[in-house]
C-alpha cells in the first residue's frame, strides 16, 4: 500500500535491526485518515469472503481493526493482556510472549462473541514472529469459529512470523512488507524486487 509505505518512509523512526517506531501515526498518535485508508484497503482484500467478525489484540490492534470493522460493517473484537475484573469467566485465552516488551502473558477474550458459526478476519499492527497472531488464531479456533485470514498492517518479513502463519494453512495480506531495517533504512519487499530488475 503506497500511502502507508510513503508515511513509514516519512515518519518511521529505525531503533534497531529489528524495530520499527511509527508511534506518530499507528502506536500512540493515530493518524484517522490514514486508518481509513488501511481500513479499505483490508475490506477490499477480503472482500466476498463472507467476514462476521474481526478480532485483534489490544492496544495498536484497535484501530486498524475498527476501521475494517466499519467498512465490512461487522463488530469488532480485541483480545485483552491483563484480565479485567468484568472479564472473568467464560474466557477464550492463549498465552503470547510479547516481541517488544520481552514478557510472556496471556491474552483472553469473552466465548460470548464468538460461535463455530463465525468467519474471523483477524487484524494487528506489526507481524514479527507471529506469536500474537498465532495467540488469536488458538482463541478464534477454542470458540470453533472459522479464520478467514490475517490481515497486518506492517509485516517485518525478515522475521519468521509471516512464514510460520502461511506454513500453518493461513492466509495472510500484509499492507506494508519490510524486507530489512538495516543501517537505519526502511527497504520495502517491492523495492528489492525493483532493484533486481
Ligand atoms: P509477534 O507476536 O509477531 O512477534 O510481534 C507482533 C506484536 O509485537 C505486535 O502486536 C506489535 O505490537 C509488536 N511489534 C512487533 N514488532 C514491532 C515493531 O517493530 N515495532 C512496534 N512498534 N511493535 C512491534
């Protein structure tokens, strides 16, 4: 997605080989218009595929996902890290170590949301190892419900989630794929492939 990568260019901030900072538009401050964008983009490639519901996780989830919710016109999800005391039984739960904050915890959402007669598009910001992704796709399948597919916004495609997920049967559409973040630079996947040309 051109309008995505071009602001990744513009407002990404390379804090190592690994990790990206975009809390300008996507992980803090959020960019509306942008969300818009990605939102439509999301329903568009998932369009026809008969989506009820979107899950994701919180917090960078959120956004991105409603978006997608408001174009598909179907509700919103998001799994929580910490258990809520309005949170306390009936839950799905799946324990996810996190990429950016090293710690491992488990992440939960209500059974009453989801039924094995939903068809889940799942949604989240960045895709590095795959281990929330993987998290919500247990939760989703403990409530019987189908996966359509995963739909990230920034996906580090040097690191294993991507390949993992698609290993496992799943389709996954990723607005942005970053091929490295090597000496403080943003090369995207197409960029690559234009060099080689
Ligand atoms: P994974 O579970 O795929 O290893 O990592 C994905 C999760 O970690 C996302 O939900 C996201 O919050 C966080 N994450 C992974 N890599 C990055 C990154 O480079 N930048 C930011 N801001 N978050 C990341």
């Amino acid at each position: 997605m051109k309008l995505l990568e071009e602001r990744i260019k513009l407002d990404g901030k390379v804090l190592s080989e690994n990790v990206l900072k975009v809390d300008s538009f996507l992980n803090h401050q959020i960019d509306p218009e942008l969300m818009l964008e990605i939102g439509k983009e999301f329903a568009n490639k998932f369009e026809g595929v008969g989506i009820t519901k979107i899950v994701t996780i919180e917090s960078s989830g959120i956004a991105p996902a409603v978006m997608t919710g408001l174009q598909m016109q179907v509700p919103v999800i998001f799994a929580r890290k910490r258990k809520s005391l309005t949170l306390n039984n009936d839950l799905l739960t799946a324990t996810v170590h996190s990429f950016t904050k090293n710690d491992t915890s488990e992440i939960s959402l209500s059974k009453k949301y989801l039924s094995e007669n939903d068809k889940v598009l799942i949604i989240d910001d960045f895709l590095a190892n795959g281990q929330a992704a993987f998290g919500l796709v247990e939760m989703v399948q403990q409530a019987g419900a189908e996966i359509a597919g995963i739909g990230i916004v920034i996906e580090k495609s040097f690191q294993q989630g991507a390949r993992l997920l698609k290993e496992a049967g799943l389709r996954v559409e990723s607005l942005a794929r970053v091929a490295s973040l090597s000496n403080g630079e943003v090369k995207f996947i197409n960029e690559k492939v234009e060099e080689l040309i």
